[in-house]
C-alpha cells in the first residue's frame, strides 16, 4: 500500500487507459457504439413526408398467394402506382420468373419511374450487370467496400427501370447492429452506386457520378453541379435513424409525388436487421439512407477524433490528479466533478450543435475511476496520518484533543516550534516507606497496583483539564498545556488541575490510611515560559517532547515541595501572575539548581 497510493501510481492507472484507448479492444467498441446508438436514440423524431414504405404483409400474402410472388403480380401492383411517384424496389430478380412473368413486369417497369436492386455478395464472381459511371478524382488511397460479384436484376428488367443500385450494409463489429451504408462499393475493378445514390441522381436528372478520394480514402460523391455528400474513407454514410415514415400495405392505394420503397415484411419471409433504434425490415434502413441523402444530414466521425479523445482524456485525468491532491477536499471534489463531465458535455456540444460523434465514454469513465483512485489515495494516506496521530497521542492526550489532530492534522507542526507554555511536574512524597512496607509483605504486585492508581486518577484530571501527558517517570507525571493544540488561559487551567490533584490526593490518602499502609502525599511544581516543542529523536524513533528552561524550573519547584510543610503546589511567578480566578499566596524567595538569582514562588490559597 505504501507504493499503490503514492501520486505517481495514478500516471500508471492513465496509462493504462491510454492504451486501452489506442489498441480499442472489441469490449471498448461495444461501449462506444452503445454510447452512438444512445445518442442516435435521444434525437427528436423527423416525420418524413416525402417518403413512404410499401409493406407486403401477411395480409397481402393471404390475399395473392405464397411468397415470392410471380412477376405478374408485382407488375399489377406497379401499374396502380402514380406516375408521379417514383417506385424503389427492394426485391432482386436475379432470376427467370418461373411463371414467366417477366415480360409484363418489363412492360410496367416501361411505364413508370423505377429503380431496381442489387446486391453485391462474397459467394459468386460476376454478375456486374448495368453499370453507371462514376468518375474519380484526387489521388490516395483505394478503401472501398470490395466484393467478387453482385446480383443483379435480369437483363430484361433492369434496361427497362430509370436506375439500379445496390442495397449492401455491413454490420458494426462486434455488435452486429447496421448503423451505416456504402454509397458505392466496389466489384469486378468497377464502382456502383447504393438504391439510395440511385434515387437522388433520378431526381437531380444526372448520368452518372464524380467520387472525390484523398490519402485515407473516399472524402466526398456528388451528381453534376449537386453539393457533395461528405462520406467515411470506406465510402460508407452514417445513417440517421431519427426518421418517421409513413407505412402502408400494398393492398391500400398508393400516394401521389412520393418515393414508394416496396419491401416485405410479412413473418418468416424478411429477416429484420439491428439498428440503434431497434430492429428494422431491410427496406425500412434503406429508407432512412435515403432520408439521410435526401436531407443532407452528415453525421461525421472525422479521423481527428481518436487522437483528440486520447489527448483529452489524459488531459482530464492529469487535471484530477492535480486538483485532488493539492486542493482541499471540497473545492478538489467540485473540479474534478466538473473535469469528469466535461468529455460528455463536450460530445453533447460536438452532437448537437454538428452531429459530429466524439466518443467520451472511456474518457468519462478514465476520469471517474482517476478521481476514485486518486481520492482513496488521499484519504488511505490522510487515515494512516490520523492513525500514527491517534497511536502517537492517545495515551497521553484528551481523546477530544486526539479527535482534533486527526481532524486537522495541519494544527501538529512535526520537527518542533517555539510556544509559550506551562509545565507541570507531579511526584510521589513518601513513596520509599510505601515501597519498604510492600517489600516486608512480599507484595511487589501491590506497589504496582497502588501506583497506577494514583497515577491513573492524577492522568484523569490532566487530561479533562485540556492537558498533554509528556511522560511517566516512576512514579512522576510530566505534562503540559498549550501543545500540540492551542489552549487559552493554560496557566489558570493547570492551577486548577493542580488544586484537583491536591483534592483527589486527600481522598486517595484518606482511603490508604484506612488499609493501614503508610502515608504517601504528593508535590507539584508549575511554571509558565517558552520552550521548544514537537516531534524529537531519530529518523526510526521519536517521541512528542518539549525543551527549554521553563520546563526544568518547573521540576525543580517540584522538588522544593519538600522543604515546606503543608505545601503540595508551587507556582512561579510568572505562572502566579497570570492566574485568573484562583488565589495565590507567595511563599518564598528561592535560589533552584541552574538559576543565579533568586526567584519568588507561590502556591494555592
């Protein structure tokens, strides 16, 4: 743990996202093209008017038989269609009729604006059927779809219809789901537009196709003076799957000025395809191509966005990290929110406001696991601060001072600083005949337990009094106030400890009396100055300490205890004059060990 959550682990954490964004395993695709399908699904619904799907349902089969029908039937049902609508056909007849129906169909398709399918396949070679020119220019790179064959309609049908395009869309690895179309692919060395491409030249009224190719591959195709349509480097379009048609049954009579895409969708006959808006009849995705072209959506995946997906993704992460360890909580929580939804807020923007798609799932989730990391780093690191705090000072603080330390670990300055204090000194008078008493009864254990009590009574009044035990010795008590956490009025609060002491001293010798063990009393000096305080020893041991002279006078007035009768407390006068609410009375004018003037000491009134 001591390595894991040091800073520099997180940079290992972001390169491992950096990678998983470069390699783009097939679990990442899956989530990307979870988060294009969301996007796709949260666009407002466009009703389309101009286009309309032409379904062969169950009813229609119920009324004309098995399918596939003869030719002659789709002939009768091509003759009801407007001539001012242009029929689109999904079907391919690649074959003979075998009702030998296909001079009547050629008849009907004669009569009325039509454009057949094809489909390009990997099983046969061949088969290229009526080509319409597309002419390239630019140079780069050859990235189109490329198939062996394509099946065509007969010849005899497709002389006869206004165009014929072909219906190939390749499915998203690994998902499976159609979310775009090639506007042409490529066969046999030679291009050949989409049904889609199909309708728009039959409406602009143009032969054929100009292809603009760059060194990533096709970049835009457009018909005569028309405005291009920007495409993928595979030639491929990006379907917007947004759209509303409206949908009738062959049976029903057919509008007027519209384009009809004929499709079944009768059960057991066509297979429905995945899109990210949900499973649709081949001619239905066919229809939103069209409706892409028709209204000039682009939506774009330029060949930027991986590289500018991986910048901002280790930039975001680079900016938790910093926020989280050099901002205090709040504020670093706050940023790093912030920074973690900016890659979808930017994607929202890119989508909305251009339809391009950014990907920011792997972003989003990079930032909110950076911030996970980094935040369970700050606070592994802050507990094992608090921990080595409340292991350090639990014995000899107030737990209430213990609970303030953790909290604000900032208030222990470590490596020592100067303060104004008071020190108090506490020892055992009389402990050597209590010591011989036990000895003569064989109870060592007895001494043991007399001591500690006194000793834990005395501990229990220093601490509810705000003070800091420094040290046991024997059977003496250093402690003092005013460190490691501030305390204001120290002086007075170790007074009144020393008066409780003195009290709780009366008690403990009145009990020990009653047991007929000899007497032991206490003495205590207090002095008040300026000492050095902190953390002091080696770098494997130290120990929360004080220095200074202050604290030595304060042990020697506790030795002078001893040459008064009835005086337990000794205060200096420094301590003396700073005392509120307790009376003082002076003693004497003393000379201690380590001083060559004189000093007046004082004790409890």
């Amino acid at each position: 743990m001591k390595y894991v959550t040091k800073w520099w682990s997180v940079l290992f954490t972001i390169a491992i996202f950096a990678s998983l964004k470069i390699s783009n395993p097939d679990f990442l695709q899956s989530i990307t093209y979870a988060y294009y399908d969301y996007l796709q699904q949260k666009q407002e619904k466009q009703l389309v008017q101009d286009i309309v799907l032409v379904n062969i349902d169950e009813e229609a089969i119920k009324k004309e038989g098995q399918y596939p029908w003869p030719r002659q039937t789709i002939a009768k049902y091509l003759d009801k269609s407007p001539d001012s609508s242009l029929s689109v056909f999904t079907m391919i007849w690649s074959e003979k009729d075998r009702f030998q129906g296909d001079d009547q169909l050629a008849q009907s398709l004669m009569m009325k604006p039509t454009i057949l399918s094809a489909a390009p396949t990997k099983q046969t070679t061949g088969g290229t059927g009526i080509h319409v020119g597309v002419s390239t220019f630019g140079t780069g790179n050859d990235n189109f779809l490329t198939y062996p064959g394509l099946l065509v309609p007969i010849e005899e049908l497709a002389s006869m219809a206004y165009g014929v395009g072909t219906t190939a869309a390749e499915p998203d690895y690994p998902t499976g789901v159609v979310r775009r179309a090639p506007v042409v692919i490529k066969t046999q060395d030679k291009l050949y537009p989409s049904v889609a491409m199909e309708v728009l030249r039959v409406f602009a009224g143009e032969p054929s196709y100009q292809l603009k190719i760059n060194e990533l591959g096709a970049e835009w195709i457009r018909m005569g003076t028309q405005p291009p349509v920007s495409v993928q480097p595979t030639g491929e379009l990006l379907i917007s799957f947004w759209n509303q048609f409206e949908q009738i049954s062959i049976l029903d009579p057919l509008p007027e000025g519209k384009v009809l895409i004929f499709g079944v969708t009768a059960e057991g006959v066509a297979n429905p395809i995945a899109t990210p808006t949900g499973a649709m009849y081949p001619h239905e995705v066919q229809a939103h191509l069209v409706q892409t072209l028709l209204s000039g959506v682009e939506i774009q995946i330029p060949y930027w966005t991986p590289i500018a997906e991986l910048g901002l993704l280790v930039l975001l992460c680079l900016g938790i990290l910093v926020a989280v360890y050099t901002l205090p909580t709040v504020p670093g929580l706050v940023v790093s929110l912030v920074l973690a939804a900016s890659s979808s807020a930017i994607s929202h923007y890119f989508w909305t406001d251009s339809l391009v798609f950014v990907d920011a799932t792997l972003c989003s989730l990079a930032s909110l696991l950076i911030f996970a990391q980094c935040s369970f780093n700050k606070y592994y690191i802050t507990f094992q601060q608090k921990r080595q705090i409340k292991k350090q000072f639990e014995t000899y603080l107030d737990p209430r001072q213990v609970y303030l330390l953790q909290k604000d670990p900032s208030l222990l300055k470590l490596g020592g600083e100067r303060k104004d204090m008071t020190f108090l000194f506490m020892d055992i008078c009389g402990f050597t005949p209590v010591s011989e008493y036990y000895k003569n009864n064989n109870d060592p254990e007895g001494l043991v337990e007399l001591i500690n009590m006194y000793l834990d009574t005395m501990t229990q009044i220093i601490l509810k009094n705000g003070g800091t035990i420094d040290k046991y010795m024997g059977d003496c008590i250093m402690a003092f106030w005013n460190a490691p956490l501030p305390c204001e009025e120290h002086e007075t609060k170790a007074v009144i400890t020393a008066r409780e002491i003195s009290q709780a001293a009366d008690e403990l010798i009145k009990q020990l009396e009653e047991k007929g063990l000899p007497r032991i009393d206490v003495g205590i000096g207090i002095n008040t100055g300026t000492c050095i305080v902190g953390n002091m020893g080696s770098k494997t041991r130290f120990d929360y300490s004080v220095i200074g002279d202050a604290v030595n006078l304060a042990s020697r007035l506790e030795g002078q205890t001893r040459n008064y009768d009835g005086v337990r407390v000794l205060l200096s006068s420094s301590t003396a004059e700073r005392v509120q609410g307790q009376s003082v009375v002076r003693v004497d004018s003393i000379q201690v060990k380590g001083k060559s003037e004189s000093i007046d000491v004082f004790t409890l009134a």
